[in-house]
C-alpha cells in the first residue's frame, strides 16, 4: 500500500470522525475463562485461544503463556503497525524492519516477598531496527509520530484509570 491508498482509505473514516466525534469512540473488549484445574486463565483472542499461566519465576511451568509477555508482545504488534502506517503516510521507503519490546520485573513484588519491590515492569524498553535510506530528520519525524498514534505505547505510557470490578457468577 503506498500513501495515496492509505489516505483513500482512511479519508472517509476521518471525515466520519470529524463530522460525528462519538463516532470515533469504540469499545474494544477482551474475555478470557478461568481454568478448571490450572492457575492458568483462557483468553480469546479472536483467532485463537491464548492460555496464559503462571511465569516460571512465580512457580509456572512455562507452558502458557505469560501474561507480561502478551503486553510486551501488544506493544510490539501495535507499535510495529504504527510505524509502518507512519512511514507509508510519509513515503518513507523501508526495505525491512524489526521491532523489539523488552520490560524488567522484580518478581519479588508479585510474589509478595518484598513490600518495596514494585508489582509490574518498572521499566520497558522499545526498539525499531530499519533498513532505509531516509534521512535522519525523516526517521526522526517517523518515530515521534509513531510514538504520538501507537494505542499500547500511549496506554502504557498515560496510564488511563482502570476500573475494576468482582461481581458473583
């Protein structure tokens, strides 16, 4: 897909938007079912059902997956769209690319062994690997706009209020 096709595509959407804001705003919905035997939960995916389990630093076999893994994995899928959405807008030509997520946690917080480790990452760290010949001040625009439209990125990063709730089944 070059620019103009992007823009095509998504000229009528952003008209919509414009002319109807409440039209931009979309619930998106995850649902996973608790496991009967494992401490382990069943997410739907939309494709397929992803297990995630216990990591093997909090006792977990390693056979599902990892809840902080499939965040991680979210950001790079996300990040890694936006980028190339980006670059596509910008005619920046990339011949190849990687993305790469990594995150450091101090399982001692989630595990309780130590009231001043904190619970989550406490710090992620982002990485693009491109094979292009742009200009810097061209990937320079491209990484602050990718930053600017990546939905996980600018989740994590705000840190929206979550709201949570137990209710009986």
């Amino acid at each position: 897909m070059d620019a103009a096709a992007l823009r095509a595509m998504q000229a009528p959407i952003k008209d919509r938007y414009k002319s109807d804001p409440k039209a931009g705003m979309i619930t998106l919905r995850a649902k996973g079912t608790l496991d009967d035997t494992n401490i382990a939960c069943k997410v739907e995916t939309g494709r397929a059902l992803a297990v995630a389990g216990l990591h093997p630093a909090t006792g977990g076999s390693g056979l599902e997956l990892c809840s902080g893994d499939m965040l991680l994995e979210a950001l790079v899928a996300c990040a890694g769209v936006t980028v190339k959405a980006v670059a596509t807008a910008l005619e920046i030509p990339l011949r190849s690319g990687r993305v790469s997520a990594e995150g450091d946690l101090d399982f001692r917080g989630t595990l309780g062994v130590a009231k001043d480790a904190p619970v989550g990452f406490a710090q992620i760290r982002l990485c693009f690997d491109l094979d292009t010949d742009a200009p810097q001040d061209k990937l320079d625009q491209l990484l602050k706009l990718t930053e600017r439209y990546c939905v996980v990125y600018q989740t994590i990063r705000n840190g929206p209020p979550v709201e949570v709730k137990l209710a009986r089944a």
